[in-house]
C-alpha cells in the first residue's frame, strides 16, 4: 500500500506568512498616512491660492469694489467649486475672515485649518492663510487666525 503524503502548509508556516505581512503593513502605514497628509496640505495651499484670485475678480465685477463675505458667494458667481464652497475639502476647513472696506481699502482673509489636528487619522500639520495682499502664510499651530493682522503675522511661505 502506497502512504497517503499531506499536503498544504502547517500551521507554523501560515503563522509566519501572516507576521510577515503584519510587519511589511506596520512599515508602509505610516508612510502612506505621511503621503495623504502632504497630499492635503498641497491641496489646502492650491484652494486658498484660488480664494485669493477668486476674490480679486469677485471685487472687480460682481462685487462692485467689494469682497465677498462667504465662499457660497464666488461659488454662487462659479468662480470656485462647490466643494470649495462648502468650507470642507481634501481634509482641510476653509473660511473667508475680516472681510471690510471698499475699493483699493478692501480687506480679507482666507484660513485652511486641517479638519482632523491629531491621531492617526490627522490630515494636516500646517495651516494656510491670505489676505488681499496675495502672500501665501502658514505655520504649525493648528487653530484659525481670524483678522489680516494675524495672518500677515505668520510666515510667508515660498511665495
């Protein structure tokens, strides 16, 4: 009689696979949550650029000298997407601030905060700012300036 030979892996060696694969993940977890979060904070800049121009156009026509108050405002005229115009987008809340004056005395500012601030699931490091002046602000603190002062007060970045 021929011996019947098992086949398939013992369980030691599924064991060993399935530590593998946990170690592998645990490396390139990190990473990947290091990459969505740059992801965002590129995407926070590129939507606070686009506030600023939005708002420059928005105070030239429809404005009549003026900014706008909202961002449902330049949304309204399709000057920035609905998505923008929600105040939420790529992990990061938006909001117009210290919006006065008229004409060449018009003022605001534009905040990205990231929406999550800690833990594995945050989605920024940085904040971002503008003001009419069109100089790109940011720095680490993770909380709204809400006047022109504050955010002129921040870093200039790369501009």
């Amino acid at each position: 009689m021929k011996k019947r030979r098992a086949e398939g892996f013992s369980l030691i060696e599924l064991l060993i696979v399935v530590t593998i694969i946990g170690i592998i993940a645990a490396l390139a977890t990190p990473r990947m949550l290091a990459s969505r979060r740059a992801a965002n904070e590129g995407s926070a800049q590129t939507s606070i650029r686009t506030i600023h121009s939005s708002q420059s156009l928005y105070q030239y026509t429809s404005g009549n000298g003026l900014f706008a108050t909202q961002l449902t405002d330049l949304s309204n005229e399709r000057l920035i997407d609905d998505r923008l115009a929600t105040g939420t987008k790529s992990g990061y809340d938006f909001a117009l601030c210290d919006v006065s004056g008229f004409g060449m005395t018009a003022q605001f500012g534009a905040t990205a905060v990231p929406s999550v601030t800690s833990g594995m699931t945050q989605t920024g490091t940085r904040r971002f700012a503008i003001t009419h002046s069109g100089t790109l602000h940011g720095d680490t603190t993770l909380t709204a300036p809400t006047t022109v002062a504050a955010i002129s007060a921040l870093s200039p970045i790369g501009n």
